[in-house]
C-alpha cells in the first residue's frame, strides 16, 4: 500500500473514533441532562431530561421555548404558582402529570 492509502486509513479511524465517542457521550446526557434546583423552604428538586424525554416521551418543543429557555436561568415557582398552570404546573396539574398540590406527591419532585 502506498503512504498515501495509509494516511487515508489513519485519518478514517480517526473520524470514526470521534464519531462514537460522541455518540456514547450523547446516549449518557439527554437534553440539557438533570437540572437541579434548591429553594429556600424546601427540599431540592431535580429535574430530568431523561425521565421526562426517554420515559414520557415528550418532545423538546412541548418545553422549549414557550415554557422553559434552552438554558439553565433557574425556575422560580411560588408556593401558590404550584396550583397554577405555569411552569412545571402546566402539566403538573394531576391531568397530564401527578399534581403540585397533593400532600402525599410533594416528594415525588422534593427530595432529602
Ligand atoms: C418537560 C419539559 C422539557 C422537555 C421535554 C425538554 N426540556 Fe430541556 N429544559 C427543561 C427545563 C425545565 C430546563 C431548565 C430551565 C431553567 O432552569 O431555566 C431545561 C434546560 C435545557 C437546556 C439547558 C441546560 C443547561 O444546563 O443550561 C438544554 C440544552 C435543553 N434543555 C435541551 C433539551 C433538549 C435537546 C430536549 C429534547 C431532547 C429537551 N431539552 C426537552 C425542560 C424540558
Ligand atoms: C410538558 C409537560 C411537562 C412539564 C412542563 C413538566 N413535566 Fe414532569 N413529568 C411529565 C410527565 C408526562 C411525567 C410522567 C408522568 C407522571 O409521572 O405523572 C413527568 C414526571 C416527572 C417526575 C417523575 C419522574 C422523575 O424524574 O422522578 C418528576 C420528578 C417531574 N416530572 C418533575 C418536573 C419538574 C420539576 C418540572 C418543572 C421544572 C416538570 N416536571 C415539568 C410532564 C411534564
Ligand atoms: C412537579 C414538581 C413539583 C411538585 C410535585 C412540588 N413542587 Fe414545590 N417546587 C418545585 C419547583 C421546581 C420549585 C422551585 C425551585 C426554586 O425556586 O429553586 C418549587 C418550590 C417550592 C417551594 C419554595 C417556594 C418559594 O417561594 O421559594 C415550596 C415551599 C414548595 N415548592 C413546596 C411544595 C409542596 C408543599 C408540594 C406538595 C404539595 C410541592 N412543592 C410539590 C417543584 C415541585
């Protein structure tokens, strides 16, 4: 083979070798990954790109952008937004998702 084909051949590895890695890379972090938020007066809250795209199978347009940026600003949500449909309650209203109202499903977002 002439040096030419070699550089050829090293030079396709390469890419190949950068093409998986990416996609490995990819396969571990959904979207924008987990997101963690930590109020004052209550337990931390972490958001999950996985849960919500791989298990809910919601796509990126039903958040972004008219619900939430495409970039970590930080959701403020009152005690009282909680009952609202805003934000996280424009699901979270016990319809297309559990509640942000009910007692006994407050730790399913809020964890020690
Ligand atoms: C159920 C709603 C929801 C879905 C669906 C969703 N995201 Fe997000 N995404 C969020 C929230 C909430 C944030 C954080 C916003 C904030 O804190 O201001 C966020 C933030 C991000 C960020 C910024 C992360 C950072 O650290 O700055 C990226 C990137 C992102 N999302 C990409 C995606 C992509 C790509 C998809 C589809 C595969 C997707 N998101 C689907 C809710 C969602
Ligand atoms: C576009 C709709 C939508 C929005 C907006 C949304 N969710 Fe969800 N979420 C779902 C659905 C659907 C499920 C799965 C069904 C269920 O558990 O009721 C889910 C499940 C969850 C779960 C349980 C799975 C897990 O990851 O532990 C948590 C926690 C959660 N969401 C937190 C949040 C938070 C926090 C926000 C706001 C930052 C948010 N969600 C915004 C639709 C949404
Ligand atoms: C779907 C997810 C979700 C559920 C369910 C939920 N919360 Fe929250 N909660 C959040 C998010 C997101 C924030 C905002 C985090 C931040 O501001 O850093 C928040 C913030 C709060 C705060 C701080 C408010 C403030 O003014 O700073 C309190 C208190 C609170 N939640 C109580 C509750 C109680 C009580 C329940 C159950 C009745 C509940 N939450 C259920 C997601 C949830």
């Amino acid at each position: 083979m002439s040096k030419n084909s070699w550089k050829v051949i090293f030079i396709c590895v390469g890419i190949l070798c950068l093409i998986s890695f990416n996609a490995a890379y990819a396969q571990k972090k959904v979207g924008g990954g987990d997101i963690k938020y930590t109020p004052k007066g209550a337990d931390v809250v972490t958001f999950s790109h996985d849960s919500h795209v791989t298990t809910a199978k919601l796509k990126c347009t039903e958040c972004h952008s008219k619900i939430f940026p495409m970039k970590k600003k930080g959701v403020t949500m009152s005690k009282e937004d909680h009952a609202k449909e805003v934000l996280c309650g424009i699901c979270h209203n016990g319809k297309k998702a559990f509640a942000q109202t009910v007692e006994a499903d407050c730790a399913k977002c809020h964890k020690k």
